[in-house]
C-alpha cells in the first residue's frame, strides 16, 4: 500500500502579519495533513487485519524528516519523499505528476490512499488526477473501507447519497475524515521510528519531462479573512440572556415582536 | 473570444453559474444540464448559445463523465468550464484537467478577468484565508463555491439544444453495488434568512428537537457543523455548513454547541448577524460572534424559546 501525505502549516496556531493580511507560513509549526493521517490510519488498519506493507510518500519543499517520521511512528513501514524548492509553486498537476512517479519509483502498489483534500490548498484533486495520470481507477471520498478475498469494497459519501462501490488491486482511495481516527503512537513507536528507513528521491531521478513540471496556475497573493463583529456577551441566566437577546435582535431589525 | 461550458445538475445551480460566466464578460456560453432539467423557457432567458442535454446525467460516474465533457472541450474549444463545488464535479473537474494538462481550480469565491488573464480566488489554509491565483493555461475547469448570486434578466433569445444519448458504462472496473439517495429536507440553505445551526455541544441526537423547535418558532432553516452530519449522522451531509459544505449568508446564524474553527466559520462568514451559543467561553466562536450567550445550551434554549413564545417574537 502506497499512502501519500502532505506536510501543511498547522492552522490552528497559525498567525498573520498585520500590515500585509499575509500568513506568516515560515513561523508555523509543520504536521502533516488531518485527512492525510486519515488514509494512513486505514492503510494501517487494512494492514493488521490482511497483511501488507505500508509505504509513506510526500512531496514538498523543505521537508521536515521528523514530521515525516510521525507517520512511521503511527505504524508506516518505509517513506519515499521528494524535498524541491519547486514543489513551493507547484499546483495539483505538478503534485500528481511529481507523485506519480514516485510512487512507480517506489515499486507502486495494490492500493494507494490519501486524503480527500490537503488541509492547507484543499484542492480535492490529488486521487483523481492520480488516477487519470497512472490508468488506475479512483474512489473519492471514502468513508469505509473492506477488503473480502481479493474484492475492496469501499462506502463513499456525496452530499446527496451514499454508494458502495467494488473493485480489484489496483485502485486509488481518498479518504474522507470521517473514515477513521489517526492513532497516536506511543513513545515505544515513536522510538521505533527512527529506525525505519526514509529514501530521499532527487526529483531529477523520476525523469519527470519540463512540462509536466510547470504550474499551471500561478499564486499571487494570500490574505486572511476577517469580518468585523460586534462581540457582545450577554450575561446572566438563561432567562435574562434570553430577553437580551431578543430584545437586542429585534432592534438588529430580524424579530419583530 | 472566451466561449464557456457550464456544468450543471440543478437550475439554480445553473442561473448561479451563468453570472460567473459574465464577470468575465464571455459572449459564448453553453451549457450541459441532465435532460430532467429542460425548462425552455428558463433556458432561453439566460443568454446561453447552445444546451446539450445528458440523459443519466444524475447516475453517471464522474470517471465516464471525463469523456464526455473533454470531446465537447475538444470539439468546441471552450476556454473556461465551471460547475458547482460538489463531490462529483471536482472529482470531474480534476480528472479532465489531468487529461487535458490543464489547471483546475476547485471552490472558486470569485473571478475576473484581468489583462486578459484569468485571476481566481478561492479558500486557503482551511478557510481562514483567501488566495489569489492567476490561470496560466486555457482550458481552465473551476468549481465555484455557490453562494446564492443570481443573473441579470435578458431578453429571450434563440437556443439549441442538442441531446446526448446515454453512455454505457465501460469502466467494469469499478462496480456500483448500492446506491441510497438521501432525501432532501428543508429548504435551500443558502436562500434562508434565519438559520439555527447544531454542533457537538448536543449529547444526544434526540436533544436536537430543542434546536427544531427553536427553527420553527424563528421560520428558520436547521443546519450543522459537520462531525453532525458526517461523523454522528444526525442531520443529512447536505445540511452541514462551512469549508467542506455549504456556504450562506442569512440576515441571522445562531450557532449552538460549535466550537467555531475556521473550516465552519467560513461557511457562514457573509452573515448579517450571528449569535453563538456556547458555555466555554474561549471557544474561538465567540470572537466571530456578534452575540456571545456563554451559557449551556441545555438550559438557554428553552428559556429563549419561552421568551420568544411569550413575546410572540418572529422574524421580520
Ligand atoms: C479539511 C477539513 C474540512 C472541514 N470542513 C468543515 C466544514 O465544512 N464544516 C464544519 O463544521 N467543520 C469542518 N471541519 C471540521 C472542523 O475543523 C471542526 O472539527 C468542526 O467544525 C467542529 O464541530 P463542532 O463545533 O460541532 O464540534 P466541537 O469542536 O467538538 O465543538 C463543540 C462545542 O460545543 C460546546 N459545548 C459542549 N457542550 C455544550 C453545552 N452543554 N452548551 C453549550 N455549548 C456546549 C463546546 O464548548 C464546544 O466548543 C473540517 C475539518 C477539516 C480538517
């Protein structure tokens, strides 16, 4: 199993510069993606119940190899990573074509699993353009996964309605948060982490041609949201708090009463 | 001349996705609908050259749909498609972007043409941040967030319209054993003024009547952070709003028992006035709120309902 991870900022500590609205990315703490570890969790658990081997693959800029080892330390056998100064403007094409060829670098797999989107782009494209670009079917958006003999049986969630879809090895799944939650490894895994081996790949080595190497999107500019509220806090019991609040929505305009 | 496809299942989504196409001023736009969806007189109100019409459309996976959208791409030479931001169309949208080596760009917030050039913006780093990127290659496939925005009225024009027969599903590699449609509640979320939205803060999925109650009293829509829909199952996936789900503007959003990351608050950013309900007073909701209630929804839902009830308080 080939299980593809992102190193991403992580959100919740993240700041901004205030003159420029701009994240400040170089301070952020680096993890890896929530659905990310999603996938690995269930490549982990197809793993304990039918046996195989879980490979991590990433690709990035400045790649962190701790960050990188978290996922050994969850359960991961081996990592392949690419760390290139131009994976900092690469877009989804870029990404699925540097990708693909790192997982046939690594020998490819039965089953390749990631995230249903990165937790910092979100794009939701990485499966299926995976699967366009190396013939292998995709199932998006996974919220269980089955194996019965050789048959994989997969539940997905659309906003709209629910599927369960089979095939046969091999297939691309992108796992939906909801498909499992990531473990927490222990000191004794953490430990044995740092003896598992971690190949870095030379991007010159997947004999990526020029163009599929240029973005085809071009990023101009990042700034936060924010929207003025008024921050209010209506104190009391519930009762008085409830009379605040209508009183102060029906001045707001939205109740009449 | 920039020529459009527009990628729709629903009419709204339709009308929706027709004004994205004149931001940038395109003069030649199609669009390709399920045939269910004709309508000719809604159609040939919306400026549209050409509809092809795909029976099926509904039931056909997005890895059969690729062919069909990259022969019309091809035949055509559509600069731009766009379709809304749901599962199947970015799925779509990637897929015929890697066939094509093309850009795609998924939840689009807004587009303009720029010298000439197509600049996009869209969510970034879970919502929080917006992003602004500059498409360097035609065709360009984009899903646009949806968010209520409607076309101009135009005079009725002319339209073709072109059938496509059914497509059999060839690829046997994938085989669809069990679909369940989940039935629709409600009304459309983005189009309510007031909506009463549910979060972990509720124990059990029978406490969400409370919420319901409040809803119906208010005339309001019911909504939902997304571990309800998703993880718990309580309310359906369409009714959960922020990053991953829907986005809506309502004159009032009263948040009860959610926290308020920022992949929830973006989807709910453009409301006029939002209430969070939520008795951990650091929650991060609380900073996004107008009206801050930092009390136990288990008690302050029934006491608002009192009072509005008393007050024979509604919307206005
Ligand atoms: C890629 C990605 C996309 C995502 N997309 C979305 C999305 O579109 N929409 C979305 O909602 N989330 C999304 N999430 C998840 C999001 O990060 C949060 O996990 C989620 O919004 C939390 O839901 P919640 O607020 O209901 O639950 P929690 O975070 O568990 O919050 C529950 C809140 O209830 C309060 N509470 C508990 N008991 C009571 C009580 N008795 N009275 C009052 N308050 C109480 C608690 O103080 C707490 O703040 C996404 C996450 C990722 C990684």
């Amino acid at each position: 199993m080939h299980v593809f991870v992102k190193q991403v900022p992580d959100i919740s500590t993240l700041e901004y510069d205030p003159s420029t609205l701009a994240p400040r990315l170089e301070k952020a703490t680096p993890r890896l993606g929530e659905s990310d570890l999603v996938a690995l969790e269930a490549a982990l658990r197809i793993k304990e119940s039918w046996g195989g081997e879980v490979v991590v693959l990433s690709a990035g800029d400045g790649l962190n190899e701790l960050v990188l080892r978290e996922a050994l330390a969850m359960g991961a056998d081996r990592c392949f990573y690419v760390s290139d100064p131009i994976l900092s403007r690469a877009d989804a094409w870029v990404t699925a074509n540097i990708l693909s060829r790192l997982s046939k670098k690594a020998g490819g797999a039965d089953l390749l699993l990631c995230g249903e989107a990165s937790s910092d782009s979100g794009n939701y494209q990485l499966g299926p353009r995976l699967s366009e670009a190396m013939g292998i079917p995709c199932i998006t958006h996974a919220v269980s996964v089955e194996l019965d003999g050789k048959v994989v049986r997969v539940r997905r969630s659309l906003e709209d309605r629910t599927e369960i879809l089979e095939s046969e090895a091999p297939l691309i799944i992108t796992a939906s948060l909801e498909l499992a939650s990531p473990r927490l490894p222990s000191l004794l895994m953490i430990k044995a982490a740092s003896k598992k081996p971690m190949t870095r790949v030379d991007i010159s080595e997947l004999g990526l041609e020029k163009d599929l190497l240029e973005p085809l999107v071009e990023r101009l500019s990042v700034r936060v949201l924010k929207t003025a509220r008024r921050n209010i806090v209506l104190d009391g019991g519930p009762l008085e708090c409830a009379e605040r609040l209508v009183e102060s929505l029906v001045r707001e305009g939205v109740l009449r009463a | 001349m920039m020529t459009v496809l527009i990628l729709a299942g629903e009419l709204d989504e339709l009308l929706e996705l027709r004004t994205v196409a004149d931001q940038i001023g395109a003069q030649d736009v199609e669009a390709l609908v399920p045939d269910a969806l004709v309508d000719g007189d809604t159609l040939s109100s919306l400026g549209l050259k050409r509809v092809y019409l795909l029976e099926g459309f509904e039931e056909t996976p997005p890895e059969e749909l690729v062919k069909i959208v990259i022969d019309l791409v091809k035949k055509r030479g559509h600069g731009l498609v766009v379709g809304p931001s749901k599962k199947i169309y970015r799925e779509l949208f990637a897929r015929t972007a890697q066939n094509l080596s093309s850009p795609c760009l998924t939840d689009c917030t807004s587009l303009e043409s720029v010298e000439g050039s197509l600049v996009a913006e869209r969510p970034f780093l879970g919502g929080g941040y917006v992003e602004r990127l500059a498409i360097k290659r035609l065709p360009a496939l984009l899903t646009i967030q949806l968010m209520g925005r409607r076309p101009q009225t135009r005079e009725k024009g002319s339209l073709e319209m072109v059938r496509l027969g059914r497509l059999s599903t060839e690829d046997l590699r994938l085989r669809r054993v069990a679909v369940e449609k989940v039935e629709r509640r409600g009304a459309d979320l983005a189009k309510a003024r007031v909506v009463v939205s549910v979060g972990r803060g509720f124990k059990r999925r029978e406490d969400l009547k409370m919420a319901e109650d409040l809803a119906q009293l208010l005339g309001a829509e019911l909504a939902c952070s997304r571990p309800i829909a998703s993880d718990l199952g309580w309310m359906p996936e369409e009714k959960h709003v922020g990053l991953s789900g829907k986005w809506i503007s309502p004159q009032l959003y009263i948040a009860i028992g959610i926290s308020g990351q920022v992949q929830h608050m973006v989807g709910v950013r453009n409301s006029r006035i939002i209430v969070a309900v939520n008795n951990d007073t650091s929650a991060p909701i609380h900073r996004e709120a107008d009206y801050s209630v930092p009390l136990d929804l288990y008690q302050f839902i029934p006491a608002l309902i009192k009072v509005l009830r008393e007050r024979g308080a509604r919307v206005a």
